[in-house]
C-alpha cells in the first residue's frame, strides 16, 4: 500500500514556509496530497481555484505531488480516500498548541490515521498567510514570502 499523506490547510496564499514542508516531507512518502480545504459559508480572500492553480504550478515538476479541494472534517477525508497521515508543519509554541488539540481530537476519532509534524526552517518562522494577505492588500511587496511561480 503507498504512503501518502495529506498536507490540508487554507493556503490563503500558500508562502514557501509551506512549500518547504511539503519538499522536505516528500522523501518520507510515496506521495503528498495537498487539500485546500474550504467552508461554503466561509469566503477565502483568494478564489479557490487561484489558490489551487499556484500549488499546481510550485509543483508541476513533481509527480507525487497532488492538489485538490475538501470540504467538511480532515480525516473523514482522509479515511474516504485511504489516507493515512496527515502533515502539518510547526513555527511557534501557539501553532504547537493548536494542532495538538486537532491531532488528537483527529487521533480520537480515526486511531490509523496519524499525524505527522515537521518544524518549521528557523527562517520561515515569521511567515504567515495571513501576513502575506495583509502586505497584498496594502500594497506591499509579498513576492519574497511566495514561492517563484507564485506571481500575485
Ligand atoms: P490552516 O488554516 O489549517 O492553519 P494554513 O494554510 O495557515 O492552514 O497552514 C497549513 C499548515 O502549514 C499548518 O500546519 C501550518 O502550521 C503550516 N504552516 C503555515 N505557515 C508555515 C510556515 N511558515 N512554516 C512551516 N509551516 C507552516
């Protein structure tokens, strides 16, 4: 059976603090799968399918990379597709808070599907979407937080 592991998140944009997650995770698996997930009620700041598109293009010289969209729980994506890890990536103490409750809560409900985490490179810590977003929408210069192929 592959490897693979999802790696969900808004990615609203997605910054090179998550690309290098995912380039340093993919030695450890067969596959990655990164699921923008969205909330019908909830509007993102960027269109969904920008967002998937500039995944597409970060990655399209790696075939074990995939993108798609979710909606609705994590894991039940997971179990429903065979999915066995999910990849979440670390900066701070409050992002370590934050996703221990998530991946236990995730471990509570499906005990197969692990969670798998990686800290951040000392120099993507500062490196938040929600930063990017805001230094987008004033006007401000984000190209140096965005991957190559991420042009806004
Ligand atoms: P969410 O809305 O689920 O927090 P994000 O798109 O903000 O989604 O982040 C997705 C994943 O990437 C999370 O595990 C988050 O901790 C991680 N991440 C975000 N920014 C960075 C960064 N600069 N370095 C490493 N991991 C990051």
């Amino acid at each position: 059976m592959s490897k693979i592991a999802l790696f969900p998140g808004s990615f609203d944009p997605f910054t090179i603090g998550h690309e290098s997650i995912v380039r340093r995770a993919l030695p450890l698996f067969d596959g990655i799968t990164i699921a923008i997930g969205y909330n019908t009620n909830k509007k993102g700041f960027f269109p969904l399918n920008d967002r998937m598109k500039w995944i597409e293009s970060v990655f399209q010289n790696d075939p074990k990379v995939t993108v798609v969209c979710y909606e609705g729980l994590t894991v039940d994506y997971c179990v429903s597709h065979g999915i066995s890890y999910i990849l979440r990536g670390l900066r701070t103490s409050a992002d370590f808070e934050y996703e221990r409750a998530i991946g236990q809560m995730n471990r509570a409900m499906h005990p197969k599907v692990e969670t798998v985490f990686l800290l951040t490179q000392p120099e993507h810590t500062f490196i938040a979407s929600t930063i990017v977003r805001d230094i987008i929408l004033h006007g401000g210069d984000a190209s140096r937080f965005l991957p190559s192929q991420i042009r806004i």
